[in-house]
C-alpha cells in the first residue's frame, strides 16, 4: 500500500530514532506500517505514545538542602539527553515537510510540552542576532523598513536555548539594499 502523498512515509521512517529516553520505541512506528502506511497517522500515533510515555515528574523533596556543586552526569542520563536532541531535530525536521496544518499544529503543541518552543518574528524588528533574513520585500513605506514581512520558516528554542533561528522576509525601503 503506497502512501497518498506520494513518499513522504518512506521518507519519514527513518526520522523515528530506535529509542527515546532510555526506552525503545515500538515497531510499528519503524516497521512497514510505518514506511508504507498513512504518514498522518503513523505521526499522530508516535506522538500520542510519546505523550503517554512521558514519566511524571518526580516530587520535589521536601527537606533536602538544595546541593550547590551540580553532580556528575551518568551515561545514561548523557545518552537520555542524546535521544532526547535527536528526538527533537527529528520532529521539527517532520513538522517542517508536513502538509497538513492540524497535524503540524499537534506536534508543535507536543514539542511546546516538552519544552521545545516554536519562534515566528512576524511583524517583530529584524535582529540578524535572532532571526535568519533569506528574503527582501520592497515597501514603500519607511515605517515597515527592517520589520519582518513574514516568517518563512519557523525557528526553534529548546529551554530558551535557541536551536534554530526563524528564516524570515525583510521588508526595505530601500531599492538598491542588498544587490
């Protein structure tokens, strides 16, 4: 059974990583279903399970001293943190090539969940320490001069660490800016 947007489920298998957070993820995110089966689907049952597979957060102890020097981390909380970037670029990686809006609004919403923050500079001032400029618009209003005319692709922070700027359209009001 062939996929009805033409690949992308073949294309999107091999995003899925083998594990996430220490635990493995099940086959039938990786196996045939996956490859060959409805993407839309597939990705909106991957991120139902990652939402019912998320721990509960420990309770915070209630008379330990607060510890000043940070403790070493452990392999596994190294490879936690591994699965948990790889988890991360994959699902912007697919949020980036879906079509469908509700499904792409889904899995920006889980992403938000898990800490991972969505950044549009619509409208915004353009700040080359913030936003990627790949585009001008010529205006002929100076008002709009260096304001961000739309986002053409949305950038990411993970914590409030930015780990993608938003590629955005300049608005200039000057004819001659960047030729």
């Amino acid at each position: 059974m062939r996929s009805r947007d033409g690949g992308l489920g073949r294309r999107l298998w091999p995003l899925i990583p083998e594990t996430v957070l220490g635990r493995a993820v099940p086959d039938r995110f990786r196996g045939a279903r996956a490859r060959f089966g409805d993407p839309d689907r597939v990705l909106a049952d991957f991120v139902r399970w990652l939402e019912e597979s998320q721990p509960a957060p420990a309770p915070a102890p209630v008379h330990e001293a607060p510890r000043v020097r940070r403790q070493p981390e452990d392999s596994s909380s190294r490879a936690a943190v591994a699965d948990r970037e790889k988890l991360v670029s994959a699902c912007i990686d697919v949020t980036d090539r879906l079509t469908n809006a509700a499904l792409r609004d889904i899995l920006i919403s889980a992403l938000a969940d898990a800490g991972v923050e969505a950044i549009d500079g619509d409208g915004d001032s353009f700040d080359a320490g913030r936003h990627r400029a790949i585009h001008r618009v010529d205006t002929d209003d100076p008002r709009q001069h260096g304001r961000i005319a739309s986002t053409e692709r949305l950038g990411y922070s993970d914590r409030g660490k930015v780990i993608r700027p938003p590629e955005v359209s300049v608005f200039s009001a000057d004819p001659g800016l960047g030729e």
